[in-house]
C-alpha cells in the first residue's frame, strides 16, 4: 500500500480520510488495498484502517485479532466488548469529516457499494460525512502494473487458443450426432486445466434459441444438442493461476452451417458495428487526451444497435472492468443497468461486448480493451464474420 500517494489522492479530493472497512469479507475491495489477501491471518471480527490526509494511519482490531493488521503501519486501537467498539471508533475518526468509505449514493455502482447500510449510520453518528470512494478504488485498486498487464495478454492468448479449439471441436463432432451445449463445454474445462487457467465459472456454450439467454449455461441436466444451421455462441473468461493475475474475456460467434440465415448475417454485423463504435471512441478520446466516463462508452455502442432497430434487445451494459475478479471494480461501459460516471484512466483494462438476443437466438461480440497515458488498445483478434463451423 502506497501511504503516500494516497494521502496525496485525498488532499486533491479535499477528503479527510479513507476508512477501509471490513467484517468477515464483506469488502473485498478493503481487504485487497489492506494486504490481507497476501496473508494467512484469520479475521472474523470487524476491523477497521483510516488513511488520513495528513499523518499517521490508525487502526481498531478486536482483541483476539490484534495482530490482524501489524503488518501495516500506524496506531493501533483495540476493542473487545460492543460498547468499547464504540469508543474505539470515535477515537479512530477524530478529526475526520469528509472520509471515503465503499459506499455509493443510492447503490448507484453496486461494486462500490460494499459497506453495510448501519455501518454507515454509525458513522453518521459520529460525525462523519461518508464520502464515495469510487474514484479512490479505480486508483489504488483497479489499475494494471506491468505485471498483471502480462498476465492479462497471456490469458487472453490462452482463452483464444481455447476458442480456436473448441470451434474445430464442434466442426469434427457436428457430423457424430452425439454433440451437446454440455460436452463441449466439459471439453473447453479440461483446456482450462491443461493451460492453467481457472475461472470462477464454467465458460457459455449456447446454442439457438439458448443463445438468445446473455447468462445461459449448460449443465448435465439441462442442455441441448448442437446440429447443422445453428449459431453457437461461446463465451469464456479466465485468468492464469497465479497471485498477481487478472481475468480476460471473451465471446465469439459461430454458424454450423455453409451459410449463414441472412437474420444472423445482420444481427451480428449490427452488434460488430456498435462494438467497433464504442472502440474508437475509446481510441480517439485517450489519444487526444480528452476524458471518458464509461457511460460514453455504453452510449456509443448503444446508438448503433437502437438506430439499427435493435434498442430493446441490447438488454445489459456495453461492457465491465476487468480486474482478480472477472467483474473488476473499476469503471464500466455503462449508462443502462446504472450511470458510470467514471472516467477510464491509464492502467485500466475492460471489456466491450455488445449482444443482440432475439427470441430465435442471440449475438454478442467481446473483445478486451486497455488503456496507457497515450493510448487505448484492443488486446485480442476482433471477430470481423460468423466463424462457419459446417
């Protein structure tokens, strides 16, 4: 943790702290800044670490788990029954006012949005002004070193070589009649372990009207079989089994057949367009050195899909932060499911996946995108037509 820097952060914010807050791993967020995830200490009491502006840090940890953040600097306070909870707490914001905590106004970013709604009013109490921590977390918790920038290229190289697998899979199975949603989505699992990949899910394997389902996955008891004249769509994230790593993710279309029904031709080259949008506006505004929230992002993209006719079938955000989970807590490409007003900054990583669901079937299109100071770049291959899988 960068004590210093961040002290420097809140005094540009005009903030007299940032509070991490965690009880039994609620905060994700606060746990990873803090370094307990680096560590074997066991904490199942509320702990609590404040930055202040200016000074020392200062820590409350409960008695049987003292030690839990000795590895940080600062006072440490200690706590044991409920009401020396309180003195404690009063004691560790003294002073504070305006303090950054993972809360978001209204759960406007739920990622944010981490700390318990009593939490907040005990603090309240105390005097303090909760203040979103939002653009803090994508600073100090989102952002990419060289390291984990490699760790993202070699999954993302990895997951396209899976993908590259599994459409020949379905090209040399098609014609066996024994090919399922579910075998093939087993056969890109054992991939996985044979790349050292790991995910936090199984990877979509979706097919016709399944397809039109953006969150569908096969299992053993509900699945369907994979025949000619059909779209697949696949969809895989990953990271490499490592500390340091962060996720890729991507998702691709196919066409079991020779050609395609000029519906899907359309489909997808309406969802290629509104992917390609968000894409260069993302480009054009870090090269020119003009800020952009995620929610221009998702616009961009949505524009084209609602001038092609398509509004109400684009039913989620354009794209998410990657981050150590597939669902970083960075900005999103979002102004639909909720209004990112965060802008991308350098070091970021994130994905733009456009999907069209009709009832008959759906398309989406992901790619993985990241930023530096002067520019913005698609970290993958694009999918450019149907993979034809016949």
């Amino acid at each position: 943790m960068d004590i210093a820097s961040i002290q420097e952060a809140l005094r540009d914010r005009k903030l007299d702290g940032w509070l991490l807050y965690d009880f039994h791993g609620s905060n994700p967020i606060a746990r990873r800044i803090a370094g307990l995830n680096d560590t074997d200490k066991l904490t199942t009491r509320r702990w609590y670490y404040l930055i202040p502006a200016c000074g020392e840090p200062r820590m409350l940890v409960h008695d049987i788990e003292r030690h839990s953040l000795s590895h940080l600097p600062g006072e440490r306070l200690i706590y044991a029954r409920y009401d020396t909870l309180n003195t404690g707490l009063k004691s560790l914001v003294r002073d504070m006012h305006r303090v950054a905590i993972e809360y978001s106004p209204d759960c406007a970013i739920p990622y944010v949005s981490r700390v318990d709604a009593g939490t907040i009013d005990h603090l309240r109490r105390l005097g303090i002004s909760p203040v979103s921590s939002g653009d803090l977390i994508q600073e100090f918790e989102a952002i990419w070193d060289a390291n984990t920038l490699d760790s993202h290229r070699t999954a993302s190289a990895l997951l396209y070589e899976v993908k590259d697998r599994t459409f020949a899979f379905i090209r040399n199975q098609l014609s066996s009649g024994t090919l399922t949603e579910y075998n093939v989505q087993r056969q890109m699992a054992e991939w996985f372990d044979e790349l050292n990949l790991v995910s936090d899910c199984s990877p979509v394997v979706a097919v016709q009207e399944n397809s039109g389902n953006p969150h569908y996955l096969p299992t053993s008891a509900s699945h369907r079989a994979i025949e000619s004249e059909q779209v697949v769509l696949i969809d895989l994230w990953g990271k490499l089994n490592r500390s340091d790593s962060v996720y890729a993710d991507i998702t691709w279309v196919g066409y079991t057949g020779m050609t395609p029904h000029p519906k899907v031709s359309e489909i997808f080259g309406v969802a290629r367009a509104a992917r390609d949008a968000a894409v260069d506006l993302v480009v054009e505004r870090v090269e020119a050195h003009h800020p952009i929230a995620g929610w221009e992002v998702d616009k961009a993209a949505r524009t084209v899909i609602t001038d092609a006719g398509f509004g109400d079938r684009f039913i989620h955000r354009t794209g998410h932060n990657l981050g150590e989970e597939v669902h970083g807590n960075g900005a999103h490409m979002d102004d639909y499911e909720t209004h990112d007003e965060r802008r991308l900054i350098a070091g970021s990583g994130f994905t733009i996946e456009p999907g069209i669901y009709l009832e008959e079937f759906g398309v989406r299109t992901e790619i993985n995108m990241y930023v530096s100071q002067d520019r913005a770049s698609v970290t993958g291959p694009r999918q450019t037509e149907l993979t034809l899988l016949a």
